[in-house]
C-alpha cells in the first residue's frame, strides 16, 4: 500500500508521437522497449496518432494495448500532416491530468529508465541525445545555439567533431537551442503555452517551430548527455512521419 501511495506522489507521463504505416518496422522495438520502462506503470499512458492513408494500422496498433487514434492525412502535404498528429497528441496531453509529455518517436529507442533520468534533471524540457541519417552522413540531431549562420557547427561536422563534440559529450546536462522531439521531456506549463506550429510557405517541420518558440519565451531545452538513444531512421525518411 505504501508503494502505492509514493507512486501516486511521482508525476504523470504521456508517452506519445505520431505513426505511420512506414514506420512500423520499428514498431516492435519501439513498444518493447517501452513496456519495459521502470519508472511505474501506474504512472504513464501510451498515446499514438497514426496518419497512416487508411485505419488498417490504426487497428494493428491498438491490437497491442495502445490508446491510438487516427489523423487524416493533410491535403497541403507531409509537413502538414505530422504537424497535425503532433497537434493531436499535445490536445491529449492537455485534456488530461498528465504532467510530463515523454514525446518518443517511434524509432528511437531510449535506455529503459529515460523517464528518470530526464526528470530528475529538474528541468521543464529535457531531452536525450541521438542520431539521424545513416552512414557518413549520420549526425547528432544537436543545436548548441539559435546563431543561424553557425548551426551547421552544431551537426558532427569535422568543425564540430575536432572543437566541440569532446566538450559537449561530457556526461552532463547541457543548454541548447533544438534537439527535435525525438525523445524529449516537456512539462505541462510548456505545452499550455505552446503549440506545435509550422509556417506557411517554409519547409520546416514542427520541431523547428518548437525550438524557435521556446527560445523567443526563454524557456531553456537541456540535453542530457548521458542519456544516449538508438535511432532506427530507415525507409520512411521522404515517405511521411
């Protein structure tokens, strides 16, 4: 009983993202990996917003015990569509008494104690750290700072690997200025406050906006070195989210 009680005391988490068909190939990874959170199970949910053409994977997600719900696909096109899905998770997350939004994308993996670790950061949105692309091309999705002209800096460019990377690796808590939403812990205050947005007639998806937004609010992104993830960024890159 008095675990119980001390689990009621810890805070809520909304485990969420968007999905699409193309992304499954993730998916059992992903759901297992989740499953085998240890922070208590009493105190997280798990919310999908499929965007998949049609309710088929919508139904092969919810057969796994998964709160999904599905979110046409957008006729101005793929920018438009993953900005709703993010819209529609945000929505649930306000609409309920949650307290963290553990937004986790479903092809990275994270390390099964993530909610933790982020949380006892004791910071309003925390992230962890990965990799996109494959190859030579792969980098760690970081931007140390909002200076534009210098942002490429913050990508494993040689620059970046040779000046700055052994710095910021260090195993510690770090301010930054964007880290996608791939694996990102934000509070409720943040998310009452901002929406996920783009801009008409730019390219750039939501996790963009959101780092622009928080930064013109000083609402500081912290990225938690330690807490390092494996991204399964495949086929669906071009497809949709």
């Amino acid at each position: 009983m008095s675990e119980e009680k001390d689990n009621l005391l810890m805070p809520k988490i909304l485990i969420t993202a968007p999905q699409h068909e193309s992304k499954m190939y993730a998916w059992d990874k992903w759901i297992e990996n989740v499953n085998n959170f240890t922070y208590p199970k009493d105190r997280i949910e798990v919310f999908i917003a499929d965007n998949s053409p049609n309710t088929d994977n919508l139904k092969r997600l919810k057969s796994y015990g998964v709160k999904a719900v599905h979110v046409k696909q957008n006729k101005k096109g793929l920018v438009y569509t993953i900005n709703d899905s993010h819209e529609v998770c945000r929505k649930y997350f306000i609409e309920n008494d949650f307290d963290f939004m553990l937004h986790l994308e479903t092809d990275v993996i994270p390390p099964i104690d993530v909610i933790e670790r982020l949380l006892n950061n004791n910071k309003k949105i925390c992230s962890g750290v990965y990799d996109i692309l494959q190859g030579s091309k792969r980098k760690t999705m970081i931007q140390v700072d909002e200076r534009f002209d210098k942002s490429v800096r913050a990508f494993r460019t040689p620059e970046f690997i040779k000046e700055e990377e052994p710095l910021f690796f260090n195993g510690s808590v770090n301010k930054i200025y964007h880290a996608g939403i791939g694996c990102i812990l934000i509070h409720r205050s943040i998310l009452e406050t901002i929406s996920f947005r783009i801009q008409e007639g730019n390219n750039s998806h939501s996790d963009t906006w959101f780092a622009n937004d928080c930064f013109f609010i000083n609402a500081n992104i912290y990225a938690d070195t330690t807490v390092q993830c494996k991204h399964y960024n495949q086929t669906w890159l071009g497809v949709i989210n």
